[in-house]
C-alpha cells in the first residue's frame, strides 16, 4: 500500500510539473517576438516630428528614421514592419486611416495618441503668447475634454486595434512632462509651466486608464525625460520654435532615443 501511494505522489509530481511547463510554454508563447509583424500607429510623437531625418515619401506625417518605432524595428529586425503615424493625428485619425496593416500576424502595435484630440497645440500656443489666466482657462478646457470625451475616443481606437489585431501585444506611450520647474528659464513663468506638466500628468492619467481596461501596455516616459525636460540645460524637447514652429514641445533625437525608445523596448 506504501508503494502504491509513493507511486501515486510521483505521478501527482508529474503531472503538476508537465501542466506547469505548459503554461509557462503557453505563456511565453502570447509574448511578441521580434520576427512577428510590428504595427507603430499615432501622433507626432510616434512619428517622430522634431527629430528630423524625414522619410520623404511620408510627405505631411513627418515619419522620422530617428523616431522610437524606426529605431525599434531596426534594433529588432520583425517580420514586417508598417509604420503610420502621422504628424497631427487625432483619434478619428488613427481609425480612419492607420489601422490597415493590422492583421493576425501582428505581434506588436505602439501607439500614442490622444494629445491632438485634447487641443495640446493650441493649449501651448495660448500660454506661450497670451496672460497667465488665458494659459490657466485653456489648460481648464482642455483637463475637463480628457476627463468627458477622451476616454471614449480612445476605447474607440483600442477595441479596433484589437479587433483587427487579436494577437498583437499592443504598447500605449504617454506624453513626458515639458518643463523643469524651480529653475530660471526665459519664457513661461512658473505658474504656466506647472500647469501645462500638470495637464499633462492628467492626460497621462486618462491615457494609462483605458490602456489598462484593454489589457494594453502603458509606456511613462515621464521618468527618462527627467532631468531632460525644457529649462533643464539638458533638454530632450524642443522649445518654441518659431522658425519652425511645428516642431515645437516635441522630441529631439536624444529624446527619441534615450527617452521613447527604452520605454518601447521594456514595455514590448
């Protein structure tokens, strides 16, 4: 009897052990690998404005070979690798024109958006040119936009990636915060620059949100963006540029790079 019950613990050892290693197979298995297919959908962000080395046949999209999602499929070498994002893309952007090459082979999709839809250019150009309260109301504005409508633009825009992509492991980057703050900095005054990083910090918040009740990565790229933000002396953003005025508050190379580019390879 001692025999038959030594027998049966082993077999029970077994059998745990075959359904433990299953599982982790089964697991490792949903993880994206670098030879499935790499979809990069979104904003300026993701394409890479401000970084300059702009691919000329992405025309208006300004989709940069120093953007994160270039460096990223270049560092990893996918299956295929289809690439979007467009310069000023809002939700209904994203939905109606970058969600194409999504298909079930997708391993791999990174997103930011959101930023656009809140009025983030016009909130930047309200408190760079007009009174601290015309700053403050606009920030207001735009804070009371991404607590209303926001949320539900991007469940929009995360069920048909997911709808399209079933498999894909799917990356939500946020937005950094654009001032260092207690420091000297010609421009803006203090109250301004902290309630645009605020503002950001609440989209962020949104953003992290929904990411999370799709099942989605959320990407913070506030930690390596500080101590690099404007004002810093060591800035990854840049500051108004009125030469070029579409390439202000965004990221530079360095910020694409030692800033976004981390983010999406911890969160892939």
């Amino acid at each position: 009897m001692r025999r038959f019950r030594l027998v049966g613990f082993l077999s029970s050892v077994l059998l745990a052990a075959g359904a433990a290693l299953t599982g982790a197979a089964t697991a490792q298995a949903a993880q994206p690998t670098a030879a499935e297919g790499y979809v990069a959908l979104g904003d300026s962000y993701s394409s890479g404005v401000g970084a300059g080395g702009y691919i000329s046949s992405s025309g208006d999209c300004k989709r940069s070979t120093k953007s994160h999602p270039y460096l990223w499929a270049a560092a990893h070498s996918p299956s295929t690798f289809d690439f979007t994002a467009c310069s000023g893309a809002r939700t209904g952007d994203v939905l109606a024109g970058q969600l194409g090459p999504l298909s079930s082979a997708t391993g791999l999709v990174s997103i930011s958006v959101g930023g656009n839809d809140a009025g983030f250019a016009d909130v930047m150009m309200t408190c760079v040119l007009q009174s601290e309260s015309s700053c403050l109301s606009r920030i207001a504005t735009a804070r009371a936009y991404v607590d209303s409508t926001l949320p539900g633009n991007l469940d929009n825009v995360y069920s048909a990636i997911r709808s399209k992509a079933p498999s894909a492991h799917v990356v939500v980057i946020g937005y950094p915060r654009f001032y260092q703050l207690g420091t000297s900095c010609i421009g803006l005054s203090e109250a301004k620059r902290k309630a645009i990083n605020d503002a950001s910090d609440h989209l962020n918040t949104a953003i992290a949100k929904r990411a999370a009740d799709h099942g989605f990565t959320f990407g913070d790229v506030r930690a390596p963006f500080t101590g690099h933000e404007i004002c810093s002396g060591s800035s990854w953003l840049h500051s108004v540029n009125w030469l070029n005025i579409g390439e202000s508050y965004h990221p530079t190379a360095a910020g694409q790079s030692g800033g976004y580019l981390p983010v999406l390879d911890s969160a892939a």
